[in-house]
C-alpha cells in the first residue's frame, strides 16, 4: 500500500473545507433563495417562501449601502440566513443597540435575531440596607 503525499494534502484540504448539507459556499452562492430553501427544515423553508421578497429587498438594499461604504443596519431579526449573506457584516437591533453579527456557513438556515441577544446577565451589586435580617438594624450614616 503506498501513499502518495499529495493525496493526503488535498483530503485534508476536503475536510477544511466547510460545506452545508454536502455544498460548498460557492456552490450554494450560486443557488437561488428557492433552491436553497429546499435543503432547509419544514420551518425555515416555509418561512424562506414567505419571506422571498423581503430577503431579495434586503440583499438589494445592502449591495446599494456597501456601494456607498455604509454599514448595514437592520432590525429584521426574523429574517433566515441565506447563503448571500455569508461573508457579510450586518448589525442586528437587540431592542437597545445594534450588535455586530458576522456571518459564518454555519449559521444558514438560522434567523438574524439569534446571534443578537436581548437580554444581558444580571450583575448583582451589594445588598441594600433593610434588605437583609442583618442589615435592617445598621445604624444608617
């Protein structure tokens, strides 16, 4: 059994490569968002046929902002990631801010409002006076 170098190189070169349901991100770019959509779960591929005008509104609006140099900034958080997407830098409305989210090929299929999350974790500060048994007869300076 001999091994040839080079093929070991270019199966390696396979496995780095990251694919989606077997598809490269070439490949998947080239699909349109109704192809796409037929390799997604039964909820997301309805939501894409629902949603088609609003993604190809979206993708034309974010071609003409990155013409312009702008960022794009949305507060769609509903909208299912498709394969266009990947690559880009959108900043998605938490309810507060807009929080920066890049898209990877591993979160197709995903909504925007995922990766932006609403709530933050609680940080306690010291208890008041009166809130606590010990507390309730400090004297108060």
């Amino acid at each position: 059994m001999v091994h040839n170098i080079e093929q070991d190189e270019d199966e390696m070169l396979k496995k780095k490569e990251q694919t989606y349901r077997g598809l490269g991100i070439e490949e998947l770019k080239k699909m349109d968002i109704r192809e796409f959509a037929k390799l997604l779960k039964s909820n997301e591929r309805r939501t894409i046929m629902r949603q088609y005008g609003e993604i190809e509104r979206f993708l034309l609006r974010f071609n003409k902002k990155t013409i312009k140099g702008k960022q794009i900034r949305t507060h769609q958080r509903e909208l299912v990631i498709v394969p266009k997407m990947v690559g880009l830098k959108i900043n998605v409305h938490n309810g507060k801010e807009f929080f920066p989210v890049d898209i990877t090929i591993d979160m197709l299929g995903n909504r925007l409002g995922e990766f932006a999350v609403t709530r933050s974790k609680v940080k306690h500060g010291a208890a008041g006076i009166g809130a606590t048994r010990s507390s309730a007869s400090a004297s108060v300076k």
